[in-house]
C-alpha cells in the first residue's frame, strides 16, 4: 500500500490542478493507494467573513494592477481547462480557509474526505461558493452524503482545530512554503502541481520502498533530491 498525503488549500488553483494530475497518473497506476488531504493555509490572516471578489483581493494585497490579476487567472484557467477543470474567477469571492479544513478532518473521520474534497474545490473555483460560511458548508457536506446537521454542529463546536493545526505543524516541520505539496510513503516529496510524468515516477519510486524506513538507514537519511522530488 502506498500511502500519499496532500498538502493542499481550498483556495489554491494550483492545488486542484495538482490534484487531476495525481488523478490522472493512478489512473494507470495497478498498485494500492490511500490518500489523505492534509490542511495548509495560504493566507490565515484573512479575516473570516471577509467575501470580498478575488480580483479585488488580490490587487490590494499583491500590489497588482487589475490587468496583472487578469492576466493571473486567465493563464491559470487555461491550464485548468486542459485538465478537465472550469475555473470562473469572476465568481469567486475571499474565505478564510480554516473551517473548510475542520469540515474536511470532519468528513475523514466518516469516510468522505475524499469526495468533500473534490466538491469544496468544484464548488469556489466553479461555483463561486463561499467557502467560510458554515451554512454553505454543511450543505456542501450534505451533498456528498455525510449528516448536514452533525456537520453544521462539528462547526459550530470548534471541531478538529486542533487536527488542522497538527497538519500545518508536520508542513512546517517538512520545511514546506508553498502548495500543493504531495508526500508519498513519509519519504519522498513532489512540489507544486507536477506533470503527470512526475507522479508517474513517485509511484513507482514509492512501490519499490517501505512505508516508515528505519530511522538512520540509508534509504532514510540519504536527502539525495532529483530534479522532480526529493527524499524528506
């Protein structure tokens, strides 16, 4: 069993791009898999209940003119589209990402993280979701048949914080800046949203290894880095 775990944001264009990528290479993939969607936040500081439009955002906090926002997303929706992906920035709005992590944690511990996953991203890339709300967020939870009501409550309670928190510490700890960030078998890493080439070659990488290689083997501490991954 090869075990991958992502580290990803709602938010971030390239963390879905990447995650079609991933898609694609197990597509062709025979060997067993598990995936988890590990938290990690671009931008923690924004404030909850700010639903101001992206473009908007971006400009005052990137010092951007409109038409180098634009021009961003245009260049970013060109490759989603050649993935399969319909991204509308006109649509999507600012969101505080940390509750959406909780609901995700939420969603792992009932056996649909996978399936929330993929709807948060379709729903404020697509859709123009507000993906802070709780009320937007349970019912997307709904949607992908876990309990819209226990989800609502999980939210309100302040529910897996603490989870989302751990995962952004283990981020930390791997020295990880930047999203999307794919770990395979706890030792060998791929940043960014890779060709499908890449993923190729971590799979096969990985089915060759141990889950957990003893700590001070060679395998283990060699940090030899290839231009595609390197071992963490």
């Amino acid at each position: 069993m090869i075990e991958i775990e992502v580290w990803s944001d709602i938010v971030c264009p390239w963390c879905y791009i990447g995650k079609r990528r991933l898609e694609r290479a197990l597509a062709g993939f025979e060997g067993a898999v598990s995936i988890q969607w590990r938290s990690f936040q671009l931008d923690p500081s924004t404030p909850v209940g700010d639903s101001r439009p992206l473009d908007e955002s971006l400009a005052v906090r990137k010092g951007l003119s409109p038409d180098q926002v634009h021009g961003m997303f245009a260049h970013v929706t060109g490759v989603a589209a050649q993935e399969g992906l319909a991204f509308d920035f006109g649509r999507a709005r600012t969101a505080n990402t940390l509750d959406a992590h909780r609901l995700l944690h939420f969603a792992k511990a009932h056996g649909r993280q996978a399936e929330l996953k993929e709807r948060l991203l379709h729903a404020y890339f697509t859709e123009g979701a507000d993906v802070s709300d709780h009320a937007t967020l349970a019912a997307l939870a709904g949607a992908t048949g876990l309990d819209e009501v226990a989800a609502k409550q999980a939210l309100t309670d302040g529910t897996y914080a603490a989870d989302v928190e751990a995962d952004i510490a283990q981020a930390r700890a791997y020295g990880v800046s930047g999203v999307p960030f794919f770990v395979f078998n706890q030792r060998i890493g791929v940043s960014g949203a890779q060709p499908v080439e890449v993923f190729e070659q971590a799979l096969r990488q990985s089915s060759l290894t141990v889950l957990r290689a003893p700590a001070g083997s060679a395998e283990a501490s060699s940090g030899e880095c290839t231009d595609d991954s390197c071992a963490i």
